[in-house]
C-alpha cells in the first residue's frame, strides 16, 4: 500500500475519494429516502428546497470556477463544472424518483403533522 500512495498529492486524492463514498451514500439513504417515506406531507415543497439548494451549489461552484482561473498552476474549470453539473443532475433525479415512489407506494411515514405548529417526530 504505501507504494500506491508514496508519490505527492496521494494522500490528498485518497482521502476526497473516501470522503466522496461516504457523502454519496449518506446523500442517498438520508434525506430521498425520508422524502420518500413522508411525502404526502413534503410534497409541495420538496422540489423547492432541491432547486434552492443546487441553486446555492451553482454559486459554489462558479466561486470555485473563478478561483481557479486565477491561481497558478493547471486549470481545472473544466473538471469543476462537470462534477458539479452531475452532481447537481444526480441530486434532481434522485428528488423525482423520491417523489414518485413515495407516491406510488407509501411507506410508513417518519413524521407525523397535525395543525399548524405541531409536529411530531417518530424517529
């Protein structure tokens, strides 16, 4: 093993790539699976909140864009905008077909509403 990470910038490459397995599956088994399971009552927001937030990504992503134009050394805007591109692409599609499972055959639901201002939480 240490031959496979002796040369320079490994370590780093090793550690993002084990860090992006971990965020990939925490992204998937958390919040569309919980969209999923409580839609009736996420319904008409959910699509909201993932277009915000991949609106909020798309302005990282161009702050990351910019920053790297202007530093020194091998440019990687092309590398940037493609990962988050997928990602973001990856994030509506795994939202849709939340939605749509969570429609077509409701689980158990997580969450319980009542009147406004209360919630219960069945976790």
């Amino acid at each position: 093993m240490p031959a496979i990470l002796g040369d320079s910038g490994n370590g780093i490459a090793f550690v993002v790539s084990a860090g992006l397995v971990y965020e990939i599956i925490a992204f998937t088994c958390s919040s569309p699976q919980t969209a999923e399971l409580n839609i009736k009552a996420r319904e008409e927001t959910l699509m909201k909140w993932v277009h915000l937030g991949q609106g909020l990504s798309a302005l990282e992503i161009g702050i990351a864009v910019a920053v790297d134009r202007v530093s020194k050394g091998k440019n990687h805007t092309g590398a940037i905008v493609l990962g988050g591109a997928f990602a973001m692409a990856s994030a509506e599609a795994f939202y849709i077909y939340a939605r749509y499972s969570g429609l077509a055959k409701p689980g158990v639901p997580t969450e319980q509403h009542g009147e406004v201002g209360e919630f219960e939480f069945n976790g």
